[in-house]
C-alpha cells in the first residue's frame, strides 16, 4: 500500500519554511504543469529511510491525490539537513527506468581465508511498472571464494523488471590478501655485511 504525503500551499521563503519543519517540494511529470508545494520534513526523512524509491500518493491541496516517487533530494552538506524534494508524477500502468541498490548479503568464504572483498557496482538500472519497485535487490555472496567475482548476468533474477546496466559490468569480487614488502629490512639486512667487511678492510690496513 502506497504511503500518503500531505502537500501545503507553499507560504514564505524557503528558509522560513524550513524553521518551520516544512520542506519545500515540486511536483511536476505525466504531463502535468510543474507545481510548488511544501511537505513536512520529518515525514519525507522518515519514508526516504525506509525505501527511497517508493511510489507515494501525494495529497494535493483541493486537487485530489498523484501517484509519484521521490526523484531529487537536496540536503545541506553539513547537517543532512532537508533543503528541497522533487516529486515526478507517474503512470501506474507505464514502465519507467529506475534504480534499485544492490544489497550484499553474507561473509565471503574467500575473505574469511584473508581475501578482499571490493565493490565496483552499488545500483542497478532497471525498467519496470510501479508497482514492481523494490527498494534493494538481495544478493548473496557468501559463496564467493579468493579470485572469485559477479557480474550483472550473475544477479538473481526478478519477475517483472528489465535489467538495463551491461550484463558484462562487474559487480563484487574477492580479491587475494595484499602482500606487504618488506624492503627496508632486506637492505638493512644487506648492509650489515657490507659494514662490517668495511670495517674488517679498515683493520687490515
């Protein structure tokens, strides 16, 4: 079930709305004339904690409701502090391309033997009706061993969306444990010798 978010007329500047605990919105998309509302800031934080990319209804003052996702967030650098929201208006029955983080699952069996697990893939892109949204796609890597990798082909399929990224992009891999070098010793090692053949040439003489 879609989670509702009451829209206001917006009043005032933008700052003094925010004093307020307000955030200012824009909602426009689906052929509909971009609009300027507010939205409280404590209810939109808590829904972008909870699934980012969900299809909210958004109440519109004397307009009914719209069906939307979030689709830009500003926030203050510093604090994270809400400083703008807007609101893309969709069509339920329609396909549109979006993201879905990818969530790992599990300890690698490659880095519990002392291997790296790196990450070179976060999100993937996909199509799909709105009503297929998910908020992370799970994957599993316990079993991912030293030299072991995933690409996009290798995710667990979902009914209804079209993965867009290249099959071929690498998504995780296990790398082996780094070798340190240790060259500092092996010279100090190396000039011991020579120091003390120096100094037995320097008793010779």
């Amino acid at each position: 079930m879609s989670e509702t978010v009451r829209l206001m007329e917006r009043a005032g500047k933008p700052a003094a709305q925010r004093r307020q605990g307000l955030v200012p919105v824009v909602i426009y998309g689906a052929g509909s004339e971009s609009l300027s509302f507010s939205a409280d800031a404590k209810t939109i934080d808590t829904i972008l904690g909870k699934n980012p990319r969900a299809v909210l209804k958004a109440e519109l003052p004397a307009s009914g409701t719209k069906d939307v996702i979030i689709n830009e967030v500003q926030r203050q650098p510093l604090t994270k502090k809400l400083l703008h929201i807007d609101f893309h208006v969709i069509d339920m029955k329609a396909e549109l391309d979006t993201k879905v983080a990818l969530h790992f699952t599990g300890t690698p069996a490659g880095v519990k033997g002392g291997g790296v697990q790196t990450v070179e893939l976060h999100e993937l892109d996909i199509r799909t009706l709105p009503d297929k949204l998910e908020s992370v796609l799970e994957v599993d890597v316990s079993a991912l061993e030293i030299g072991d990798h995933l690409l996009v082909s290798d995710l667990p399929k979902h009914e209804g969306w079209e993965v867009l990224t290249d099959p071929e992009t690498l998504v995780v891999k296990i790398a082996p444990p780094a070798v340190v070098d240790e060259p500092a010793a092996e010279e100090e090692g190396a000039a011991e010798p020579a120091a003390a053949e120096e100094a037995a040439e320097g008793t010779e003489a």
